[in-house]
C-alpha cells in the first residue's frame, strides 16, 4: 500500500511539475506582424464632429411612418459640410429612405473591395427619464473628459471615427488600390426589419456583382482589465459571428368571464405554467471553438498564477461549462437564450382574459435556426393548446476565420497601440448591420476601436451614455491604419 501510495504521489508531483512548466512556456504565439506606418489626425476635429452629430436627433422607428425624416437629411447636410474631401473624390448615393453608400474607387480593380460599416440612426430616451441624464440627451456636451448624448457609444462615434480617417487619408493624398465602400445605415436599431437598410445596400451591391474581401462593423471595443493576479491590461474582443434574434408570440384561448366566479387557474395562470416550462428546459449549452480560442487568447496574456488554469482549458472544458451557465452573462455565451419580456391577459381588473398571450425574445446560438426554436417552444411546453406566432426573426450569422488578412490588421493595428491587449474572437449578443453582408463577404468582423470600461458599455442605449474624449484620436488612427493595410494590396 505504502508503495502505491508513492507511486501516485509521484505520478502527481510530476504531473504538477510538468503543468507548471506548460503554464511557463503558455505565452502568446509570435505572428508574422504587418507593417504599419505612423498616422496622424486632428483628435480635436474629430471631438467636435461627433459633438455636433449627438445634437442631431436621428431616431429610428420599426414604423417608418413615424420616423422624422428631415433628421437625417439634416445629418447628411452635416457630414457634407465636414467632409468636403469625400464628397468631392467619393461617389455617393442614397439606397431607399436614408441609407447612405460612399463608393471610393480603387485603382486595382482586380483586388476585391472593402466595406467599412456604422449607423446613422439612434434609439430614442425612454420617456420620463430625460432629466435623469447629466447633460441634455441630445446637446453632444464634451466637458473635457467624455462627450455625452445618445449614439456617443452606438454609434455615431464610429461613423465619424471612419469618415475623419478617410477624410484625413485624402487630405494626405492617399489612392487605394481596392475599391473602398462606406456603408451607412438609417435603421440598424429597428431589429430583423424586413426591409432594412443594411439589407438594401448589400442587396444592391450583390446585384451589381461585387464580392467584398472583408467587412467591418460595430462590436466589440477595447476594454481596460485589472484583475491582481490574473489579467492586467486591455482586452479587445472581435466578433466572428453574432446571434440570432426571434420574438415569439405564445397565446392561449381561454373561457373567460367574471372574475367573481375564477376557476382554479386563469388564463393567465394557465400561462405561467407555460412560462414556467420554458424557462425551466434552457437550451442546450455548448462550448463552441471560439470560446476556446478567447481563453486560450486570454490564458497567454495572463499573469503566472492564472496560466496554471487556463492552459488547461480544454481538460477543464467540462467544468468551465457547468460555471458559465450560473452567470447570465456567460451562460450567454454557451447557448441560445429565453427572455419572457411581454405579457398581456384581459383589458379590466374584474374580467378573466379569454386570450393570454406573452412576447418571448430567442437570441439564438449560431447552428440554432428560427424553425429550431418553434420546435423547442412545443417540445417542453406541457400544454399543447399553445397557439405559436413568429413576430420578427432574423437568422443566425456564420462564423468568420480568425485566419485571414483582416483579422491579422485588427490585431496588428490594436497592439501596435496596446502590446499587452489580448485580442481575442468571441460571439456578438446584440445584432448588427454586418450580418447582411454575409452572402457577399466571407470575412465580415465586429470591432469599435474606442476604448470604453464595462460600466460606460452598460449606459449603451440607457441614461448618460458617453464617450471618452481620449479614446477619440486613438480611434480615427486604427481606421486610417485598417484602410491603409486593407486598401494598398
């Protein structure tokens, strides 16, 4: 017994030892870099730019009707005024309702194009919550240190971040060798429309056969981490691919009558039941490559300690796994998600509904299609009395490869800046204008330059969104850089 017992304690204290020595040789891969030249921009324009387009109250609206127009043609007389280069030397045109498509020709038409993408729209201040805000929701007010009003962060930053960059490129004289298209949108926010912008402008350039090499859109952003004894430096997440969007209406008739004589369970009671049983049978959690790639990004970048862990991932997947689905945050990495937002019975407080109804939102994982969850919602609902009815969808994106030229400029121009960012791949929650680019681009990625902490990403679309002015001119630098790399060969 005694033998065996240091056999195994041998066996352990060798395999500590060689972990240890995996984890002091688990560091980050060295790449071919690309060459990059010094830039320059004038941060302060760019500042006031973006200040004035805060002012300017360019809301979206799923009901086009209700959409101010005039708006966005003050918008578009705005960025006339900024960028007189661009509309000189770039040929534009306006794609149904206000969508807005630059064209800069290149001089190798052999070389596939680029696509540079942003939004021009907004979502509007919740009502009643307009003195809430430090500075009016709409004044663009820069106090020095952020600028403030809807679409500092989403993301009327980044489309003057783009157009000072190509601006600046052509005040230096700039030629690209690709084709160079700048892809506005008027209604990013309105989620799964039918006839959004983004899918008109992608449609348009299929029709006119061009294939683009890559895109760029809206995603992630550079985030500061200090973690003592993990993680000290900025994470810059890229996205690969993003998930898909369903809202789900799910009703029930019911009977109905006074409320004096209820039975034992009400529509509505019949309902939570029903509400019950979806968010008791979550979807299945699945750790998909990108994950892998994020800790193994992360792992390499990590102080000693936390090496020790992370360069075992793939061992300790299992676990990892069971952890992620207690944190709705991570939980939303690994699996497509349930969200009841919506509920609705009889319209008076001594009426039983003769119709309850709920509003679901799905953010599906990619893999996981619209007609995949309508087969979950009558697989774990109990009651098959349920009527099912599809309000708004939009599919799934692919997953682009992290092995390509444009990734490669992400990563080259992000740590020229930051050598200790880890630039990592992961999946986008929200939606973006890039999906709709998929059938023309095998390369579309989601990335805003602008370095931001979780707490200012958290007033995205709430109260007192903001941009740090320090993060401006950094910023226009990436995109000039990400042109001139893309466009030159």
């Amino acid at each position: 017994m005694k033998k065996r017992t240091k056999v195994i304690l041998g066996a352990l204290g060798a395999a500590a030892a060689a972990n240890c020595v995996h984890a002091a040789v688990y560091k980050p891969e060295k790449k071919t870099a690309i060459a990059l030249q010094p830039e320059t921009c004038d941060a302060e324009r760019a500042c006031e730019r973006i200040s004035q387009a805060l002012q300017i109250p360019t809301i979206s609206h799923p009901d086009k009707a209700k959409v101010d127009w005039s708006q966005f043609d003050r918008f578009h007389r705005f960025l006339e005024e900024s960028y007189p280069l661009i509309h000189e030397k770039l040929e534009k045109e306006v794609v149904t309702d206000a969508n807005l498509l630059f064209y800069w020709k290149g001089k190798n038409p052999d070389l596939e194009p680029i696509a540079l993408l942003s939004h021009q729209d907004v979502v509007p201040v919740a009502p009643g919550t307009e003195e809430d805000w430090t500075y009016p929701a709409f004044s663009g007010h820069n106090d020095g240190e952020f600028i403030w009003g809807r679409g500092a962060l989403d993301m009327k930053n980044h489309l003057i971040g783009v157009m000072e960059a190509v601006e600046t490129l052509l005040e230096e004289g700039f030629e690209p060798e690709r084709d160079v298209y700048l892809c506005f949108g008027c209604d990013e926010e309105v989620v799964g429309s039918e006839n959004g912008g983004a899918k008109a402008m992608a449609t348009l350039l299929a029709e006119r056969g061009v294939h683009l090499d890559s895109v760029l859109d809206e995603g992630g952003a550079i985030l500061p981490v200090h973690v003592k004894g993990f993680f000290d430096g900025y994470l810059a997440g890229v996205g690969i691919a993003e998930k898909g969007y369903a809202d789900f209406e799910i009703s029930l008739e019911t009977k109905g009558g006074h409320s004096s004589q209820p039975p034992k369970h009400s529509g509505l009671g019949e309902m939570a039941k029903v509400i019950s049983d979806l968010e008791n049978h979550q979807f299945k959690a699945q750790v998909m490559p990108f994950l892998t790639d994020l800790f193994d990004t992360i792992g390499r970048k990590s102080s000693y300690p936390a090496r020790l862990v992370l360069c075992n991932f793939p061992l300790l997947m299992p676990l990892v796994r069971e952890v992620m689905k207690q944190i709705p945050p991570a939980a939303s990495l690994i699996r497509s998600t349930t969200g009841v937002t919506m509920a609705s019975g009889s319209p008076a407080a001594n009426v039983l509904p003769q119709n309850a109804s709920i509003v679901v939102n799905f953010r599906a994982m990619p893999g996981t299609s619209i007609a995949d969850i309508e087969k979950h919602i009558h697989k774990v609902v109990r009651n098959k009395k349920i009527i099912v009815k599809t309000l708004k969808s939009k599919e799934a994106s692919r997953f682009s490869s992290t092995d390509s030229r444009a990734f490669r400029v992400i990563e080259s121009v992000t740590t020229a800046n930051h050598p200790d960012a880890a630039v990592a791949p992961f999946l986008v929650m929200g939606g973006t204008d890039a999906c709709y680019y998929e059938g023309i681009c095998d390369h579309v990625y989601r990335f805003s330059p602008f370095i931001a902490d979780t707490k200012l990403l958290l007033c995205t679309h709430g109260t007192d969104e903001r941009l740090p002015v320090d993060s401006v001119g950094e910023a226009v630098v990436f995109f000039k850089r990400y042109i001139r790399a893309l466009a030159s060969e």
